[in-house]
C-alpha cells in the first residue's frame, strides 16, 4: 500500500508544474483567462472529492475497501488518460471534476489501513503510510515537469495514467483484505444518524474542525510560495528556488511523520496533536518576517516536520473513537473535512495576499492553528463520550419525534 500511495500522489501532482501551460495550448488566451480557469481546474477535484468522500466510506462499510480503492484506481486512470486528448478549457475542467469522484485512493488507503491495524500501533502505521503519499507529493512534480519537457504533455498523461493502473492492479492482484467481523448484535446506523452523532460528540466534532483548520491554514500558503520567493530573490532560477522552498516542508515531513504516529501510539494522540499545533504555530508565523531564501528554507523544513504528525495523528483518532459498523463512513466525513480546507485555504490565500500582502498570510495560518490549539484545549476538558453510545441516543431521539 505504501507503493500504490506513492504511485498515485506522484500522478496526482505530476500535471501541477505545467497546468496553466496545458491549458494555453488550447487557444490563444489572454493571462487572466489562463490563470482563472488553472484555479477552477485545480479546485474542480476537490470539490467533488469533497462530496463524495463519506459515500465511499459508507460503501467500504458495507462491502469492504479494496473493491473502493480497485475502483478508484482505475477511475483516476481513466480520467488522466483522457485529459491527455482533451481539445477545450471545458472539457478538461469536466475531467477533473470526474477525477475528484473517483480521486479518494489515498484517503481510502489510509481508512483500509486503519481498519487493518489495531488501535495500539495505528498512530505508527498510519504514520509509515503517509510516507508513501510524501514522498509521491515530493517527487511527482519534478518527474511531471521533466517527462513533460522530454515526451510532451499528452504522453505525459499517458505515463502518469499507466502508473496509477500499475497501482490499482497491485491492490487487485496483491493486497488481501481480512473481513471485520461484526458482533451479532451491532447496528445499522443510518447517515443522518451518523451525522447527527458527529454533531453531538465533541471530539469527533472538534477533531474534523481542526482538521479542516489543518488544511486551509497547509494549502493558504502553498500556491503562493513562487511569488514569496521571488519578493525574496532577484535570481534567474526562481521556479527552481520555489521548488526547493517547497519541497524542504516535505522532507520533513518525510523524514518525521513515522516518528509522530509512534509517539501518539506511546503517549497519546491528543496530547502529541497539541504539541504538533504548538510546534505549527512557532516555525509558521517567522516565515513571514525572513529577509533571505535560507531562512525560509529552514523554517520550512521545520514546519514541515511539525506538520507530518497531523494526518496521522487525526487519523488514528478517529479510528480509536468509531465503531467497526460506521468506520468508513467516519473517515470519509474526515477526509470530507480535509478536501473543505484544501479549497478554501488556496482561496482564502489568495484572498488575504491580494488585500495586506504574502507575508500576513503565515501569521493568519499560525493564527488558525492557534484556534485549532484552543479548541483542542476545550475538548480535552470536557467529559468523554463513547461514539457509540451517542449514536444510540441519536437514533432513538429521532424514532421519538
């Protein structure tokens, strides 16, 4: 699984370096019509990933998650393969809005895995796992840029569609599922069911809002890095610079994600979470106050470390708190919760760039991961609630009325 994950991450990233170039060869079109339509396309994904995250996981529920990560494999296949021959912006941004139904191989991955592990060692695991997706993240833009300067986009796309086929035959042919066997007594909860138990349990609750946090405060950031570093340098090179601004969060990322999961395993997720915001806030926020590259470059690799706990770590609470019966559907509304920040964090970037500036966007990230901290804090302070037992609750309140 840690192979396919790195298959698919590496595809997915793969089209990012030469996005706005792909769609410029449709037509001629001015640089503001290139450059909305390479935003719509970019977020086309998620917002359908986004809606379809917890379906996937209702359905892994009930007949299991390697038929979902089969399908969704062959899916994103299919979907980059055919954006290799598009003609027009529209079909293209249609594509990518297919990909996202389909685009939830590694969020499903992560599920399936969690499912797999017991609670004790899934901060671990979980961890490990993420470092396939990583390091996908880490070399599929380079591999992207290089094959597409090399063979052309079209063949790139083809490359990049037989990899994630690869990936997707590798889990038909090579990943055995053990069946979770359900106790006689366990219950069929319905979604509204389930959704109403996530709204009355205050860490699940909490733990997709900071989730959600999470991800607007990594992705705000993200897409303007190019800019940032180019307000910092006057170099030739700049992409390559920006590459390299970016790529060192994801070392660190890499190298510590493991670490992080081992260590919720050993001393609890919910006190390393906070550790891990903690940690976010104090290498985020200095990022806007640098006067030269290296800096930068540094408190990213820090930051970068920080942040490689946060996935696994939500994760593996959410696996401890859900029963077998809505499992996959819990981790659908997280993985829900993580695409909702993915598009709302590179707008909200943008947003707050083009109004005070680059540099006040790192101390609005630290200020979101501040009130994912003093959110935690609350929950941490409250009872504790069994998932379940509100689940029950729930159900039998909506029976009354």
């Amino acid at each position: 699984m840690w192979g396919t994950n790195f298959l698919v991450a590496s595809t997915m990233t793969m089209i990012m370096p030469f996005l706005s170039l792909y769609i410029e060869t449709f037509g001629e079109f001015s640089d503001s019509y290139v450059q909305k339509w390479s935003g719509l396309v970019f977020g086309a994904t998620f917002i359908t990933a986004f809606l379809m995250s917890p379906i996937w996981g209702r359905i892994a529920d009930r007949y299991g998650y390697k038929p979902i990560l089969v399908l969704n494999g062959f899916g994103i296949a299919l979907s980059v393969l055919l954006m290799g021959f598009v003609q027009s912006v529209e079909a293209f941004f249609i594509l990518r809005l297919f990909m996202g139904v389909v685009t939830g191989f590694i969020p499903t991955s992560l599920a399936f895995i969690s499912s797999q592990t017991p609670k004790e060692v899934a901060g671990k695991t979980l961890g490990t796992l993420q470092m396939g997706s990583v390091a996908g993240t880490l070399f599929g833009p380079v591999l992207g840029g290089l094959m597409a300067d090399t063979f052309g986009f079209s063949y790139t796309f083809i490359i990049a569609a037989v990899a994630v086929t690869l990936a997707a035959f590798i889990v038909l042919f090579f990943i055995r599922e053990e069946k979770i066997v359900r106790e006689s007594n366990a219950h069929s909860f319905s979604r509204k069911t389930v959704i109403s138990g996530i709204l009355h349990h205050r860490l699940i609750w909490n733990v997709l809002v900071i989730t959600a946090l999470i991800q607007i405060g990594l992705f705000s950031v993200q897409p303007l890095l190019s800019l940032y570093v180019g307000e910092l340098t006057h170099a030739a090179n700049i992409a390559f610079l920006a590459g390299l601004a970016f790529s060192a969060a994801g070392v660190g990322n890499l190298l510590f994600t493991r670490a992080w999961g081992k260590f919720g395993d050993t001393y609890g997720y919910e006190k390393i979470l906070m550790i891990l915001l903690v940690l976010s806030v104090l290498f985020i926020v200095p990022q806007a106050f640098v006067s030269s590259l290296w800096q930068l470059v540094i408190l990213r690799f820090l930051f970068g470390i920080a942040a490689g706990g946060l996935v696994p770590i939500t994760t593996a609470i959410i696996r401890r708190e859900a029963p077998v019966e809505v499992q996959g559907e819990l981790m659908g509304y997280n993985t829900s919760a993580r695409f909702l920040g993915n598009i709302i964090g590179p707008m909200f970037g943008g947003f707050l760039a083009g109004w005070v500036g680059i540099s006040t966007v790192f101390v609005v990230t630290g200020a979101l991961f501040v009130v994912a901290v003093i959110v935690l804090t609350y929950v941490q302070r409250a009872p504790q609630q069994d998932f379940e037992e509100v689940l029950l609750e729930e159900e039998l309140h909506m029976k009354a009325t």
